[in-house]
C-alpha cells in the first residue's frame, strides 16, 4: 500500500490521488496520529484523504516508543518542542500545511526528555518549524520562551548535549544569544537560515529581515560564545533574482563562512504568494547558480572541516565503529569522530585530539586524563575563506 504523508499531501489533497491511483492514503502532517486508523479504512478498497486540521493533540495521541524501541535508535532523539508557523515567508507552504505556531507545554517536553534520558539518550534535538518562536506553557503557568526551556532541561544530569533548530533570525533575541554563552550543554552549533544574502529579494520573500540584521545576529553569537559555527539554508533562483542579487547572496555566505549549508532551487508551491508572481527565473539560471553557490559552500566545509584538525574537541560516542577496537561519536559540529577507545565509553563525552580530516570523518585520538568541557574548544577558523 502506498501512502504519502507531510506538507505536500497536506497542500495537494485529493489530486494526488488524482494523479496517481495507486496512492491509497494521503495525511497532512497534523493527523499522522491516525494513520493506523487509515490505512484500516483504506484496506477496506477506497483510498483515504485526511487534511483537516485535527483538533486533539497528536502528540499526545501517538503511542509512545517502547524503550527497547528508543535504546536501538541510539543516544541521540529528537523532540519536537513547536509546530507550525507565523512568519509567511512568499515561498513556503508551512504556515498554510501545518497551521499558526503551537509550542507544547514544559511539562510535557520535560516529561518526554526525562523518559528519553531514563532509556539511554544523552543528546537532544529540540526541534519545530520555528522553534525559536517557542512559547509554551511554563512550569510557573506562564509562557515560557526558548532559553529558559533549554535553562530547564540543562538541569536534567544525565542529558549531555542539547540543539536545537530551524530558527528564524527575527527570533535570534538577547535572551537566546546569551543562553549560548551561559549553558554549556547547547551545543555551539547554530542552524540560522537566512535564504538571501539580497535585501531587495528578502524584501520580497518577506523575511522580516535584512542581510546587516542577519549578519549582527552572527557576530553576536560569536561574540558570546567564540567557538560555535554555523549553518543555513539557501534558496537560489527566486523570482526576481538578479545577477546582482545572487552575487550579494555569495558575498554574505563568504562573510559568515559556514561550516556546512542546506542549499536549493527556487521551487513554487502551490498556495503560496511567489509561485504568482512575475519574473519566475528560468531553470538553467537556477541550476547554474546553484552549482556556484555549493562550490562555494563546498570549500567553507572543507576548510571549516580542517581547521579541526590539530585541535582537541568533545565528542560524544554514540556506537561501535567499523573496524575493530573503533567507536564513532560527533563532534560539538556533528562531524563523524572515530577512535580506538574502549565499548563502554558509548553514551560519554571525552576529549578527542583530531589528527586527520578524511572525506566524511575527523579521525582522533583520546587526550589521556582529560575532562570533556565545552568550553574549553578553541574557536575554528571559520572566517578565513572570504
Ligand atoms: S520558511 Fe520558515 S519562517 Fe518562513 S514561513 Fe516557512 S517555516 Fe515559517
């Protein structure tokens, strides 16, 4: 049986089914609390849509992972804090699939993440289309914003690690800056989406934001917490974009230096405010500057990649590694780090020495007798590559 789940089925309903009759079930992202339920109905020979907006909680709906089920996954989860969004960026279909932003209550995250921790996780993903938006309900009764919800579970011992993403630069406030200084479990690793290093096609994507208010929100993470490094999202190619415009989207990733990036074609969606709109750029265009703009990307990894090397960085070990005697953890940046170390280091954080960069792996050593501390990394040099 085929089903297809998430924004797109929840934007395109009825005429996926339309189009391709082998499709049995289509879910938004909102009901996939159901899905049991539909692929019951749709077993019984008619396929199934189901797009409405569910009014009950689906995360309280869904059944919980058996430990067993939680420990196989490994030390790391994910949790997702918020859904949905306010923002109406032109191009994207969120606000209009998964509704206006809701972020669940504390309790129910600290509850979630205190039984994560109880089966074995150390490392927690906080995660929502806006997650920087978050607000939930607080233990004291009142809304609760990011920072102190990652000051709350920071206290939890054995919870080592904490992330969180996808984040909006409107929402990059003091309060958030400062908690990467002030809780060493958040991970300096920051996934800052900015889409458009232009000012007129930011404008024009409604991101409420301008490159400078982008690039002062990077400097002021680095200035309080001089290790972290950076992340992003691109889109190349929206309609309007000039030779101009893209050449300022360059310049502004050669200014941050990113230590990797999420890079895409202009697409339009259905729905959305920029699939009308005039001067829709022809597909050769795109393609061209997205090969531009990831080699570009391409060489800032690398040489983000390399100025690991010579460096000592925690690592998190997260299981056995292919050869024998090798275990592999991550990196404060989520770079692979395998060593010869002992089965029963999975699950702690040690000092690493890194020695070689290989394709896809930072190959280290264990630094004898050193306590793992965060705050201790020195700061990569990720600026170099202008
Ligand atoms: S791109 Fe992000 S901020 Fe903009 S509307 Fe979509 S989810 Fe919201």
């Amino acid at each position: 049986m085929i089903a297809v789940a998430g924004c797109v089925a929840q934007a395109e309903g009825k005429e996926i089914i339309r189009r391709e009759a082998a499709v049995r079930v289509v879910v938004g992202p909102q009901n996939i609390h159901r899905i049991s339920e539909l692929v019951a109905r749709a077993k019984t020979g008619q396929a199934v849509v189901d797009t409405e907006f569910a009014v009950e909680d689906k995360f309280e709906q869904l059944a919980k992972p058996k430990p067993e089920i939680t420990r196989a996954r490994g030390i790391s989860a994910f949790v997702t804090v918020q859904e949905g969004c306010d923002k109406f960026c032109t191009f994207c279909v969120v606000p209009y699939t998964r509704g206006n932003e809701v972020s669940r209550s504390v309790e129910r995250i600290l509850a979630e993440t205190e039984t994560l921790v109880s089966q074995g996780v150390k490392e927690v993903t906080l995660i929502g289309q806006n997650v920087n938006a978050y607000h939930g309900r607080g233990l004291d009764g009142r809304d609760w914003t990011l920072p102190k919800l990652v000051a709350r579970l920071s206290e939890i011992p054995e919870l080592l690690r904490i992330r969180y993403m996808t984040s909006h630069p409107r929402d990059m406030d003091d309060e958030l800056i400062e908690a990467h200084r002030d809780f060493e479990k958040l991970m300096p690793f920051l996934h800052l989406p900015v889409q458009s290093g232009s000012d007129r096609i930011l404008e024009q994507m409604n991101r409420k934001h301008t490159r400078a208010d982008y690039l002062r929100i990077i400097e002021r993470v680095r200035n309080v917490r001089p290790d972290t490094a950076f992340s992003s999202d691109f889109i190349v190619g929206f309609p309007g974009e000039t030779d101009r415009d893209f050449e300022d989207t360059l310049a502004l990733a050669r200014e941050v230096g990113y230590a990797q990036c999420y890079t895409f074609k202009y697409s339009p969606r259905p729905g959305t405010p920029a699939t009308d709109m005039s001067e829709q750029i022809p597909e050769a265009v795109k393609t061209e500057r997205l090969y531009r703009l990831q080699e570009l990307i391409e060489t800032q990894q690398r040489a983000f990649n390399l100025s690991c090397v010579g460096r000592e960085l925690d690592v998190l070990f997260e299981k056995p590694g292919r050869n024998e005697g090798q275990i592999v953890g991550r990196s404060p940046y989520l770079q692979p780090v395998p060593v010869i170390a002992p089965i029963s280091m999975i699950g702690s954080v040690a000092r690493v020495r890194i020695n070689e960069l290989r394709t896809y792996s930072l190959i280290g050593e264990l630094v004898a007798n050193a306590p793992a501390s965060p705050t201790v990394n020195s700061a990569p040099e990720v600026n170099a590559f202008a």
